[in-house]
C-alpha cells in the first residue's frame, strides 16, 4: 500500500511538472520566436519481486512475483525548435528569419541568440530587442539614427540607401540553452552564410493553444485520479492498521 502511494504521489510530481510547462506555452503563445517546452519522464528501473516466508518453500531462493515499477521521473525538458508561422507586421523593424539560424544580441551576460525579431530603436538610434538588447552585425551594434532602415533578404542593412552592415546570423551543431522566453545561450556558433530575412515580418511562436489547452485538460485529470489513487490506498491502509489493533 505503501509503495502504491508513493507510485502516485511520484505520477502527481511528473504531471505538475508537465502542467508548468504547459501553463507557460500557453502564457508564451504570442509571444515572437517563443519554442514550445515539453516534458519527458521515464521510468524507474524495475525491480525484481520474490515472494519471502512462503510456507510452501523450505530451501533455495524464494520464487518469482515478477517485475515491479516504482514510478516515473522526470528525464529532461525538451525545447521544440521548429519554425512558428510567419505573419506580417508592416513594421519595418520587425525582422523574420525564414530559414535557419538566431539572431545575435548583446546582453550583460554576454552574447545571447533570439528568433525573436520584434525589434525597436534605442534612445541613441541603435536596433535592439524589446528588452533592450543591442542587435549585432558584423560590424557590432547596428546604429539606425533617425534615417530610412531597410534590411535586404540576405540581411544586409541600408541607412538611407547606404550599406552600413550586416546582420550577424548564426546557427549551432550542438544543443543550445533557453533562457527566458525567448533568449537562447549556446556554444561555438557557427556563421550561417546565407540567411534569408523578411523585413516587416514576424515568426510567432510554435505553441498550438488548443493543443496545449487539451493537454491541461488531460493533465489534470490524470492529476486527479492519482490523487483518488491515493485516498484509496489512504484509507485501506487506516483501516488495516485499525484493524491489526484490535486482534
């Protein structure tokens, strides 16, 4: 009976765990180059069972119940990195990357990477996040001043008519780390050559709200049968004890 609590209260710890994640794709459902989150869990390993102080057996080892699972853990968080839909903005400093790759931006932990392009200008004229966050080119910091801002497909930027820089975009060969909802840090990035940008476009996030809706709906009732599960067992185990008192 003991075991079988401790199952569910494991099972509730997974599914409040999928529930958080799943409450803040929904919470970053509009918000530009957000990635969905996901949840995986596994199983304990599974335990060999054998039947102790059985009368029938009086030398060797005790037989075989079988296999007994004691639950699942929480194996790791999976970010989703594939494209959002494209949706045009009409607004000249919200860029979209159509292809692969991040955008570069500094922040005061260093460089950081962004799908996000809901870009504005500074107070000094410079091309940075919602947050802040300078946009790099190759040069550095993109200065728009107060001029005529275009980028082209393959992110070149034109104050004016002029060629001033062009955007640094970046890919990466192994995982990257999200921070934020839409902030990523990774490792060796690699120059990706030939990026193709949308100027005046943004890319939403991948959430689907209805998908993420339903699977709330799931969680909790999968939460609620664990906590049935665990009331039952509860209670069996007071009137065992009960019971075992008054012999």
């Amino acid at each position: 009976m003991l075991k079988g609590i401790y199952t569910s209260a494991l099972g509730m710890a997974v599914l409040t765990k999928r529930q958080e994640a799943s409450a803040n794709n929904l919470a970053n459902v509009n918000t530009s180059g957000y990635k969905k989150e996901t949840v995986v869990a596994r199983s304990f390993p599974e335990m060999l069972i054998h039947r102790l102080n059985d009368p029938t057996v009086t030398t060797g080892t005790p037989p075989l119940v079988g296999n007994l699972s004691t639950g699942l853990q929480i194996h790791d968080i999976v970010t989703d990195y594939s494209a959002g839909f494209y949706k045009e903005s009409g607004n000249p400093l919200e860029l979209a990357l159509m292809g692969e790759g991040y955008f570069v931006v500094n922040t005061p932990q260093g460089e950081r990477y962004t799908r996000n392009g809901v870009f504005n200008l500074s107070p000094e004229g410079k091309l940075v996040t919602i947050d802040g966050y300078p946009v790099q080119g190759k040069k550095g910091e993109i200065v728009v001043g107060k001029g005529d801002f275009n980028v082209d497909e393959s992110g070149r930027v034109f104050v004016n008519g002029k060629l001033v820089d062009k955007l640094h975009i970046v890919s990466f060969a192994s995982p990257i780390v999200k921070e934020g909802s839409s902030l990523f840090r990774g490792e060796e990035p690699v120059e990706v050559e030939n990026p193709k940008i949308a100027q005046g476009f943004v890319e939403e996030s991948n959430v689907n709200a209805i998908e993420e809706m339903v699977n709330m709906i799931n969680l909790m009732r999968a939460y609620e049968a664990n906590q049935k599960v665990i009331q039952t067992e509860d209670s069996t185990l007071e009137k065992t004890v009960n019971e075992v008192g008054r012999i």
